[in-house]
C-alpha cells in the first residue's frame, strides 16, 4: 500500500487493479453513522484492541472508494474485500482502513505519520521534508 499525501489517499493493487481510497469530511460523517460511534470512538477502541467488524469494514471500503469518486454496489466492494483478504489476510482489510484515516489528516502530521510508518506505508511522494511534498517543489518553479 502507498500513500500519497498531496492526495490524502491510499493506493492499493487487488487482483492486478490499483484502487485509491480516501476519506472526506462526508465520509466521516457516513462512516459514524454506520458505526453509530463517532470516529475518534472507533479509533480508541481499536487502540483497546477491539478490530472493526466485517460488515463495517465493507462499508468503510465503500465509502473510501467514494471518496475517490468510485461508486460501486455493496456486493462489489464485499468482493473486493474478500479479494484483498484472501490474498493478503484480514489485517490487511483493518490496515486499509487504519491507513486511509491516517492519510486523511485528521489525526494531524504527527499521529498520521507515525501510524503510515507503523502500518509499512510507503509514500507515493519522494521524500522531502515540505509539507506538500512534490507539489510544494514544483510550486516554487
């Protein structure tokens, strides 16, 4: 998995296809009503050991994928989600998720950082030490 964060997305290949994901303020909005949690909630809980369940996983997917601009029926991204388990276990289902929340920003710089690095992302950016990678380079040109 790559993360990009000029984007604020993660990319991940399934089945030989790249898919991106990425969560917005509708998105998180959307994720709480599907947890009936607010989204810090659920992100503590996680720290207490407790793993999101399946069917929220799908509908975190889904609502990742939308945040990309890629609707796609619930059956699909349950496919999909069962692709990406096979191949590379349910872990990397929860790290999907975990990852695009912290690509977001929403946890700030730091806490997203050391979570991205945690969870073996890799930044789709060259490594620079600007706040906006690449862009922020080629913004001074």
């Amino acid at each position: 998995m790559r993360y990009n964060k000029v984007k604020h997305d993660i990319t991940t290949t399934i089945n030989g296809q790249d898919y991106s994901f990425r969560y917005t303020v509708n998105g998180f909005i959307e994720l709480e009503a599907v947890s009936g949690k607010g989204i810090m909630d659920i992100f503590s809980d996680t720290q207490n050991g407790k793993i999101p369940s399946l069917a929220f996983l799908v509908d975190a997917v889904r609502i990742g994928l939308s945040g990309e601009g890629v609707m796609m029926p619930k059956n699909e991204v349950a496919a999909l989600v069962m692709t990406l388990a096979r191949a590379k276990g349910f872990s990397e289902v929860v790290n999907l998720f975990f990852g695009t929340i912290a690509a977001s920003g929403l946890l700030g710089i730091d806490v997203s950082e050391e979570m991205l690095r945690n969870l073996g992302m890799v930044s789709a950016e060259p490594h620079t030490k600007e706040k906006n990678g690449t862009a922020a380079v080629q913004n001074r040109r």
